[in-house]
C-alpha cells in the first residue's frame, strides 16, 4: 500500500515536473503557436467555432483548432485516437460515453480543477444530470447540454377526450390514451412508442425504481420486479392497441402522422421542440404542447442525457483546455449556444434567457431535469441497449411471453458483463490482500 | 556440381528473397500469429486501458461465435451474397469479355475502358450514387418498373430487397476485372480451334460449349476463386450502403467482425470471428479445386 502510494506520488512528482518542463520550453516560442486542439461532434462541432472565436479574441496568442467530428464516427474516432496516443486537449463527450473512457482511464479526473475555480459552480446545473459525470467520488466532465425525454402530446385531442391536463400517474395516463383513441377514431392510436426506439421502455424501469443494472452494473436486472411492473405497463399498452407495434422506419413521416392524429402522444426531446413547430401545419400550431413524464405514482423520472465537455488526460495543455471549458460554461455562452443550435443548456442560469423562459412549451423540459435519472454508468450499456431491442421487439410483437423475453435479456445481458464482474472481483480481492497484508 | 558452389547458390538465393520474406514476415506472418493469439484471449475495452486484465481463455470465442445467432444470421447472408452474386459476377464478366473480343464489335478498346472504369471508382462515391438509383421515390430503378407498370421497391428499406440490391451493385462494380482476365484467357485460345470446329459444322453455340469454354478452364478456375474469396469478405457495400440493416439482412460476417471489433472493441472475439471467415473460404476454395480436377478426368 505504502509502496503504491509512493509510486503514485513519484509518477505524480514526474508528471508535474514533465509538465512544468514542456509548459517552461514551450512559453516563450512554440507551445502557444501550437493550436489547442478541441473535437465536438454533429453540428455541435460546426456552430461552436463561432463562439470559439470570441475565446481567442479574449485570449490573445491562444489558438484553437476545431475539429468537427460527424456523430455516427465519434465514438470509434476517439477510441481510435486514444489506442493511436492523437488525443486533443478537449473533447465533447455524449455522457453515457463518459463511463467507457474513464474506464480507459482517457479522462482527467476533474475534482482538483473544480476546486480550484469558480467559474463552474455545480450547484447551478441540473443535479441529476451533472451526476452522470460522476463515477465513484470523482467527477470525469462538465454538462455542456443537457437532453432528456418528455411527453409530447395533441392538446386538442386530450381536451375533447375530457382532459385539460396530462394526469401524472401511470393509471391515470392509460386511461387518458384510452379516451384520446376513442375521440381519435378506431383506427387510430394513443401513443406512438418505436420499437425500435429503447429510451422510452427504460425510462418506465427507471420509472418503475429498477436500476436496470444490479450489483454493481454487474447483472441485468431485467427480471427483477420493478422491471417486470414496467415491462409489463408498457407492453401492456401495445396489446391494449394503443400503441402501433411499429418501428420508426415503418412509418413515413411522423410529423404527418401526428397531424393526421394517427397517434396524439410521443415520447421524445428537445430537438423536436424545433421541428414540431417547423413541420406541423399552421392550423396545428397551438393544438399541441409538452407535459413532463407521468410515473408510477406521481410526476416519473426520465433520462438525463445530453454531451459533456471533458479534459484528455493525455493534454499537456490542461490548463488552456480548462480555460476553454470554462468560457463555454458561462452563463451568456451557453444562452448563445442554445440560440445557435436549439441544444438545451446544462447551465439552469442560461435557462432565465428570454427565449427559453418565455417558451412555455421548453418549460416541461425544465420541470423534468430536474427529475432525471442517468442510465447504468457501465461501458457496455450501448450494447445492452440493443439486446434490450432485440429481445422487446418480439415480446411486444406478441410472439413472446414477457417472462421469457425477460429471462433471455438478462441472460444475453449477463454474458456480456462477465468481464466487468471479473474486474471488480479482482479488484475486491486485491484490497482484501492488501487490508490482510497490512499490519 | 560441388558441395561449395551449392552453398554459395542457395545464399545467393536466400539474399534474393530476403527482402520479400523480411515484407512477408513483418506483414504477413506477424500480424496473423497474433491475430491467432488475440483470438484466444477475450481482449476489449478494458484491456486497451490496461493490457493486463486480458485473459486466455481458450477457445471460448470460437464457442461463443458458433453458437451466436447473429453469426449464423451474417454466415447466411455471406452465403447468399457468394452463391447468387458469384455467379452472377462470373457470367456478367464473360459476357462482356465475348462481346468485347467479338471480331465483329467496333471499338473494343473504349468499351473496355467503359466496363472497366467502375473497378477503379472508389466504392463509396459509387455507393452516393446507387443509393439515389435505389430511392424508392426519386431513384431511376423504380422509374423505370413503373413504366414496365410494376410497383416501385423500397430497395433499401425491404429486408428482402436489400441483399438483391447490394448484389447487383457489387456485380456491377466489379466485373470489369474479371471481363479483362477472361479476355485475355479468350485471346490465347489458338483460332484454328474455331476454324476447325466451323469446317465440321458446329454453331456459334457448340463453339462456345465445345471450344471457348474448355479452353478457358484455368481462367475459369482462377476467377472463379478470386471471386469467392472477394465476395466471401463482404464488408464495403453493405457497410455503405445500409450498415447491415434493414433487421441485420445485410449483416455479413466482415460487417459482424467490424462491429464486435470497432464498436464494441471484443477484439479478441473479432479474432476469433476472422478465422472462422479464414476457414470458410480454405474449404471453399479447396471445394472448387476439387470440382475443377474431377472434371478433368
């Protein structure tokens, strides 16, 4: 034990003075020339130089490089760079990301830095979204924007159903779809849930108070009771036919569709806010809003999603990425981000720009961040995520009974984390050596 | 010949083939002995953070390929993918490797190049292109079925359409280097063959069967397993083009190896998966030549 910490200390000590070395050779001549290299994904990566811009002007002699990364290559791109040591000093991370690289020990733990500035209080973002940036007692990220899941629904439909409001239990839910489809048409629905979509089914098992993982994210926890209970509410809707048994790519146009009030809720996020408004007809246009998610009981959880921004321990240029982290963490920048993509802020003062606070359609969103809940931090969960598709899709289709379906996920879901059980088995084993070997 | 004198030869010789065994060896030889050795260990994410949490583990990766229904999905696919495409590919090349070396054809070396040019266009801006062919609403296929008054398909979109559509593409795509193998078989075949057979009375058709065709038998042979070999190791199409779906009909086995390699970096089972694709086409190519021999008896 002593040893080891005596190892940590010296790399640390040689770390520092490597550290203090290149920062003293680079200062006066290079270094600075060199750009700080800063990859963000989608459009994200394209709007962000604008506001980059301004952080040169701010910091005369530093320069930043963007690099914008599409979504559908970023996760192999990073991985592929951190095997190939090309890292850059700052990255935008998706959040359910953040587990896998703090597992490839790619991240700067950030605790020290946080301590030391004030320019990223966390009390001022969404709690349960700045707990996804959490593993153990160190904090891997910073929220940049946040993403979760409401209700959208047809006002007008709800309210000749009777309804003036969502109700906010699952009860009350059901039978607010059951009236809706009746005043929709026979062959209409309530709710249009993909199946080929997974966040709308674990939302419920959140819901439902399943940690979706047990034991440490070592087991599924699909057969357990409070999956089960949701497992059996959702696809209960689908026999129920008030939900289409249909995945998203078998239906055309889901804006003319929710017009043509084939369906009249859907479960999805903020980027639709935009195109609801954009795409659904002008006489739709005050027939429609947003509700957060009803749960069991009571007002439900729902995902805390959205991308991070992360320090790569690999940078020898840590204190100009912080500094870059901490100009996009400002207030002012993250209203303007908001405005240049429709991203939702991770920042709750940004919130109190005019724009967002007087949308009174963005306000579920608020509501709901504020009962959000991170998916399993394991860096398998995406691959779980489509065994969890794989092994619904007949069950909902009526093929399976839940049980077996169930039964199957956790089994599929169990090979896969077999590794992750060994590790942490290890690792247990390892500080009970050393709490024995200790005098 | 003196025991010396041979010993000088065969370092003389080895000196010459030196530098291409030192290429094969650093290229060849290493990378596949330890793709074997990955394919034993179950190497992933947490072992390319730490090397030391890999573990040997036998031949549990090849147990769990075969025993995975993904696998047996993307070996069907493969299968399909060799077996219609194949020989779709041979025919189209050896059509246009008759049309093209017909006495009779004008401008043989433009139609050459035309038929060739697809092989050295880069896959993917090919793919942009068929991609917009296929498009049920805007595409040129499905204008064209509905002048012939067939309903238009979602060629992309069907599970049962996709794997046609990637086949016909692929068979486009490359037959140009098989047509211009075969042309060159076809020339070397001495024309007082044909002369011969046309004195006796045969037709077009028996010159073909009885001349053009036993003649062409190592060409046949060659391209043939070229063949399989390529369209055994399906990848950029399907890649390209749907990214294995619609509902994994296009997964192929190089497509399942990319995905538990690069996405959920199972390297160790990608290794595994690699060398079950590696025996695959050892028997299928030993298969052919078997064929090939028993015919010549």
């Amino acid at each position: 034990m002593k040893a080891r910490r005596g190892a940590q200390w010296c790399a640390r000590l040689s770390l520092g003075l490597l550290l203090l070395a290149a920062g003293a050779s680079c200062r006066p001549a290079g270094g600075r020339d060199e750009p700080l290299r800063f990859w963000a994904m989608g459009r994200e990566g394209e709007v962000v130089q604008e506001l980059v811009r301004d952080f040169e002007r701010e910091n005369p002699g530093l320069r930043v490089r963007v690099q914008q990364i599409p979504w559908s290559a970023a996760h192999e791109k990073l991985l592929t760079a951190y095997v190939g040591g090309s890292m850059p000093d700052l990255a935008q991370l998706g959040n359910t990301w953040i587990s896998e690289f703090a597992a490839l020990r790619a991240l700067e733990p950030l605790g020290p830095w946080l301590a030391r500035s004030a320019a990223v209080p966390a009390a001022e973002y969404f709690p349960g979204i700045w707990d996804t940036n959490v593993l153990g007692d160190q904090t891997y990220g910073v929220p940049w924007y946040v993403d979760t899941r409401v209700l959208f629904y047809r006002r007008d439909l709800l309210g000749r159903a009777g309804y003036t409001a969502v109700p906010t239990t699952w009860e009350g839910w059901r039978a607010a779809m059951e009236a809706t489809r009746r005043v929709a048409g026979r062959d209409k629905f309530a709710i249009f849930l993909p199946v080929n979509e997974w966040p709308p089914l674990m939302i419920l098992g959140l819901q439902a108070g399943s940690p979706l993982l047990a034991e440490d994210g070592t087991r599924g926890a699909f057969s357990g009771p409070e999956f089960r209970r949701a497992f059996d509410y959702y696809v209960g809707l689908f026999r129920a036919r008030l939900a289409p048994p249909i995945s998203n790519t078998e239906i055309s146009n889901l804006y003319q569709e929710f017009a043509r009030s084939y369906f009249s809720m859907y479960i999805t996020g903020p980027w639709n806010l935009g195109e609801f408004a954009r795409r659904l007809p002008p006489e739709l246009q005050q027939a429609w809003d947003t509700a957060p998610l009803p749960g069991p009981e009571g007002p439900g959880l729902s995902m805390a999603g959205g991308s991070s921004l992360v320090v790569l321990k690999s940078s020898r240029r840590k204190p100009d990425a912080w500094r870059l982290l901490e100009f996009l963490s400002r207030p002012e920048q993250q209203a303007r981000f908001y405005r240049l993509t429709g991203d939702l802020p991770a920042r709750r003062e940004a919130w109190r720009d005019s724009a967002l606070a007087a949308d009174p359609r963005a306000r579920a969103f608020e509501q709901q961040l504020l009962r959000v809940a991170p998916w399993p931090k394991v860096p398998e969960w995406e691959q779980i995520t489509t065994m969890v598709l794989d092994r619904t899709e007949s069950a909902v289709r009526g093929s399976t009974p839940p049980d077996s379906a169930l039964a199957a996920l956790d089994r599929d879901v169990d090979r896969v984390l077999e590794k992750r059980r060994w590790l942490l088995e290890r690792a247990r084993h390892g500080a009970r050596a050393a709490a024995g070997g200790a005098p | 010949m003196s025991a010396p004198w041979r010993s000088a030869q065969a370092r003389a010789a080895w000196l010459f083939v030196a530098p291409a065994l030192l290429l094969i060896g650093v290229f060849f030889v290493v990378p596949v002995v330890g793709g074997l050795v990955l394919s034993l260990t179950d190497f992933d994410l947490y072992a390319i953070g730490d090397p030391s949490v890999a573990r040997v583990v036998g031949l549990r990766n090849y147990h769990q390929v075969l025993t995975d229904a993904e696998f047996w999905n993307a070996l069907r696919n493969t299968l399909y993918f060799v077996l219609a495409g194949g020989p779709l590919s041979v025919g189209l090349s050896l059509g246009a490797a008759l049309l093209v070396n017909a006495r009779r054809a004008r401008f043989p070396g433009l139609f050459r190049v035309l038929f060739f040019t697809p092989v050295v266009t880069t896959l993917v801006a090919v793919a942009i292109v068929w991609r917009y062919l296929y498009h049920p609403r805007y595409g040129l296929i499905d204008h064209a079925l509905g002048w012939l008054g067939l309903h238009p398909i979602d060629w992309l979109g069907d599970p049962h359409w996709a794997m046609p559509a990637l086949i016909l593409l692929s068979a486009w795509k490359n037959f140009g280097y098989n047509m211009l193998i075969f042309v060159a078989g076809l020339q070397s075949i001495p024309e007082d063959l044909y002369d011969a057979a046309r004195l006796d009375g045969a037709s077009a058709w028996q010159r073909f069967v009885y001349v053009t065709l036993p003649s062409l038998q190592p060409t046949l042979l060659f391209v043939g397993v070229l063949t399989v070999i390529g369209q055994f190791q399906l990848f950029a199409e399907p890649y390209v083009m749907t990214q294995g779906g619609p509902l994994r009909s296009t997964v192929s086995i190089v497509l399942l190896m990319y995905e538990q390699g690069f996405r959920w970096w199972r390297i160790g089972l990608a290794a595994a998966i690699a060398f079950v694709l590696f025996a695959l086409m050892l028997g299928a190519t030993l298969v052919q030549l078997r064929l090939q021999r028993e015919e010549r008896r």
